[in-house]
C-alpha cells in the first residue's frame, strides 16, 4: 500500500510541475485587458449652462474610440432626438461636433462610443441652453 501511496504523490508532484511550467510558458503571451471608454473631460460640461444658439461639442475619452462605430444623439427640451454629426478630431480619443438652432431650455446628449477594448460603453451628459 506504501508503494501505491508514494507513487501517487510522485504523479501529483509531476502534474503540478507540469502545470506550473505550462502557466509560465503562457504567461507572457497573456494580454492585460484594456479599460473601457470612459469620459475625461466634456465640452460643455456636465450640468453647466451654456448660451446658444451655436455650441461646439468635445468628448474627451481616457482611451482611443472609434468614431465611425460612435454615436452622438441630442435631445431636446420638448423630447424630440436628433443624430449629432460627428467631426473630425484632432485626436483619436475625443468626438467632436457642432450644434446650431438651439434653443433656451434643458438639453441632453447621448454618447455611445466602440473602444479599442471592443467594448461599448454609453452615457448621458445634461445641460442648460440660456434665454
């Protein structure tokens, strides 16, 4: 029984060995995962009141975002939605775009954006057209 005892040791010590070198041989080869896009500075601000009719608009992401698979709605103070062109940035972690005809009254923007993690992430950002 001894022999049978110290055998099996033996075979569990080889397989965790074995397991062992395995995980350091693929170790390197593991990529970190990448963090989503969140916002790290917003042209308006969130919350702020701005004076209208024309603003310009600037999400700055703390990752590269894809700005043909974004998307950029505004919605207005009477609830009517509208798709925001998106503009050419001068960097590759900001959407940009431009809005005219507003009007005083509580706007809101929805952000949808792909990050190079492949994930989506959304969000909202209110604020305030002044009389």
């Amino acid at each position: 029984m001894d022999k049978t005892l110290n055998r099996l040791v033996n075979l569990v010590r080889k397989l965790t060995l074995a397991g062992f070198v395995l995980a350091l041989s693929i170790a390197p080869s593991v990529k970190p995962a990448l963090a989503h896009a969140i916002i790290v500075s917003a042209v308006p601000a969130a919350g702020s009141t701005v004076s209208g009719p024309e603003i310009d608009l600037a999400f700055t992401f703390n990752v590269r975002v894809d700005a043909g698979r974004s998307k950029l709605t505004l919605t207005g103070p009477d609830g009517s939605s509208s798709d925001i062109a998106i503009l050419p940035a001068d960097s590759p972690a900001v959407l940009a775009g431009h809005l005219s005809g507003l009007k005083a009254g509580a706007y809101s923007v929805r952000w949808q954006v792909l990050a190079t993690d492949g994930h989506i992430t959304r969000g909202d950002l209110d604020f305030t057209v002044a009389p």
